[in-house]
C-alpha cells in the first residue's frame, strides 16, 4: 500500500533542537527503529537533551521491566544506540528522510536556520517545523519553490513521550505526497496524526493559549491563587494539570514568544485582547522564571 512505501522512505530522522521538544521527538523516532541524529548549538545543550531522554526512557522502562534492572538498562542502551548527536546542521542533515526543527520559537532564526540546511539536505528529503504558533508558509518563506512543496508543520506535545496527538500542518504550497507520508510516519511513531491549515495555533493552541491567558488575568485580577485556580480546573473541569502548571510545563517565555507575536501580527489575531500582554507574564520571564526547564515559573521546582 501507499502508507508502506511512504513509510519505507523515511527512515533517517535529523531534530534541531535538542530541548525539551527536540529531544523528545527524537526519543519517540529511536524508540520505534529510526536512526536520529539530534542537533544542538553547544555540546552543553546537547548532553542536556541526551540526559532529558535518557530520564524519560528509564521511566519507560522501569514500567516495561519492572524488577529487572538489567532489562531496563538494556532497553535505555539500545535506544539511545541509535540516536547521534551533532552540533554541524548541515552535516547532520546531508543524509536525511526527514528533518523535524525544533529549535528557539522566532521567525528569523528558523527561517535562518532552513536557509542554510537546504544547502545540505537531500533534494527529496522532507523538511518539518515544530513551531507552536509561527506560520509554516512564512519559515519557509526563503527556500525556493521545491523545497516548499515538500515543507510542513509536525506539530508535538509536550510531554512528547507520553502526548498522543502530532497536529500535520499543510501549507498551501505542500504536495498532497508529504502531507500523506507525515501522516503515515506520525502512525509509524505510534502517534495520532490531526491535519490542519496554517493558521494560527493551528487547532490545539488556538484554543489552549486563550484559556492560559484568561487564567493569568484572573491571578492578575487577584480573584483567586494559582494553586486554587489549578485546583479548580483539575478537579472542576478534569484537566490533568492547571493552567498555571500547565504554563510552567510548556515554558514561560515560549508562552511570551506565542501571545506577543500573534498580538503584533498573527494573521486574523492582531490587535486581538485575548493575546494582550501580561504584567505578571512579562515580570516573571525577565526574572528567568521560565517554568520548570528553569527551575522556577509561576511555581518553585
Ligand atoms: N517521559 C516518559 N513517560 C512519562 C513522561 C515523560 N516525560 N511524563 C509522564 N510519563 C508517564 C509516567 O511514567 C506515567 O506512566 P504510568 O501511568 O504508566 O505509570 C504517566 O506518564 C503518567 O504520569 P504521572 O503519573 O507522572 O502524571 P500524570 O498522570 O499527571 O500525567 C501528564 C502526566 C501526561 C504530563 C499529564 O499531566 C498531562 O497530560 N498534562 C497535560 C499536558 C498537556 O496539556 N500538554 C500540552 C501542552 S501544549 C503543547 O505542548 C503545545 C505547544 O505548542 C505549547
Ligand atoms: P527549549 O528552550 O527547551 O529548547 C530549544 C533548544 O533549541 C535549546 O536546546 C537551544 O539550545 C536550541 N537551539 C536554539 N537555537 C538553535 C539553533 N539555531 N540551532 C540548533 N539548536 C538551537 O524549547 P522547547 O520547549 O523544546 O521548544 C522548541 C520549539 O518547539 C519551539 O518552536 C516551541 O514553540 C515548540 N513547541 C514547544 C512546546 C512546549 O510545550 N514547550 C510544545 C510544542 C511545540
């Protein structure tokens, strides 16, 4: 069938980024037979992002082989067997199926960044973003007319692990090809795929973003405290976290990054009070309160 063809064709995945996202894509990629190769700008980030996986995977295991220490070590080896790590871009993209970035959230260092890995990678190779809120047509915005044919969003979740979903995201120029060999290899990694338009947020944080900023305002409006409006969402509405544990998760400045550049100029959302800025937002990422990547956010780690 098609799916096993497209399938087939993929099998040499390169992840900018090796942070809380990148590395988590490119364990899910290793864990289900991928050789990856996991691209960062130091190699300090890079052993940050190889102990990230290296900590989610002994969680995997210890549920996989529980009471065998040797049987959870084993599987953690042979995993991170598979995974390379590089801090040369073009290099590490020279042989590549796919090439998933998921690097800082900001317009000009990804479009940067794909400048110079279309020097490199193979003419067929398909090029994807993880990019919470910026537009795909416009990350691709320097490359020439094939390289846009075969260029799309794949958007994961954080934890990538343990979330389910990866949104597709076609762009009006992408080849109907792509989109169905993207969705044949996110079933490939075991995910759910969702195909959607490149709009802003795409679907999930078009409705997520809203709902943190709202609760923001209402901790701002002192109506109630964080730790109360989290309870109440958990146990009034059944999220499995509050919003405010929810931002610390995702990363305060991320956060920033999304409401900030759509107020300014999301296609459909300028000017749009949902994404006003925050006081309290604004403060505690100028103190490097960034969440729980730093230790510290709206709650202590
Ligand atoms: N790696 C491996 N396994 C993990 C993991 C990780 N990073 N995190 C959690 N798990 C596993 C645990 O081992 C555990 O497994 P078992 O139940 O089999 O023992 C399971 O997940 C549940 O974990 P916990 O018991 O620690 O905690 P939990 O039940 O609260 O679940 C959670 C954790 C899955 C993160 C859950 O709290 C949740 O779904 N939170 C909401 C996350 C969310 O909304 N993410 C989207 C953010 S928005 C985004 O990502 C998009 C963007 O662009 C900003
Ligand atoms: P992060 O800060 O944890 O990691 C970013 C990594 O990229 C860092 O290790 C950094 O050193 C590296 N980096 C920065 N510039 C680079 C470059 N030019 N080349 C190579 N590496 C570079 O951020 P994150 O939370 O992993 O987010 C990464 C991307 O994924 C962003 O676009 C973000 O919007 C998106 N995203 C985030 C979440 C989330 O919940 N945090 C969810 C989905 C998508």
């Amino acid at each position: 069938s098609f799916s096993t063809t497209a399938m087939a064709s993929i099998s040499r995945i390169t992840v900018i980024g090796g942070g809380q996202m990148g590395s988590g894509i490119a364990q899910v990629a290793a864990t289900h037979k991928h050789e990856v190769t996991l691209v960062d700008v130091s190699q300090e980030a890079l052993d940050r992002g190889k102990a990230y996986m290296a900590k989610s995977l002994k969680r995997v295991a210890k549920k996989k082989h529980a009471e065998d220490e040797a049987a959870q070590s084993q599987f953690v080896a042979e995993i991170m067997s598979r995974v390379s790590l590089s801090t040369k871009p073009q290099e590490a993209v020279s042989r590549a199926d796919l090439v998933i970035e998921a690097i800082v959230e900001n317009l000009k260092v990804k479009q940067d960044l794909f400048a110079q890995l279309s020097k490199a990678a193979p003419q067929q190779a398909i090029l994807a973003s993880n990019t919470s809120s910026l537009p795909i047509g416009k990350i691709a915005e320097l490359l020439d007319s094939q390289r846009k044919q075969r260029f799309i969003g794949l958007h994961f979740f954080n934890p990538v692990p343990q979330m389910k979903l990866v949104e597709v995201v076609r762009t009006k120029e992408a080849d109907q090809e792509v989109v169905d060999s993207a969705v044949a290899w996110v079933k490939a990694i075991g995910k759910a795929p969702a195909v959607c338009k490149d709009t802003p947020g795409f679907i999930v944080n078009r409705l997520l973003l809203p709902y943190m900023m709202e609760a923001i305002r209402l901790l701002e409006r002192d109506v109630a405290s964080a730790q109360d409006i989290d309870t109440a969402m958990k146990l009034g509405a059944g999220y499995p976290m509050g919003p405010f544990e929810l931002c610390d998760y995702v990363g305060l400045d991320t956060i920033k990054f999304i409401v900030d550049g759509w107020h300014k100029d999301g296609e459909g959302l300028k000017g749009n009070p949902l994404f006003a800025s925050s006081t309290k937002l604004d403060e505690l990422v100028k103190q490097g309160r960034l969440g729980v990547k730093s230790g510290k956010g709206f709650y202590d780690y």
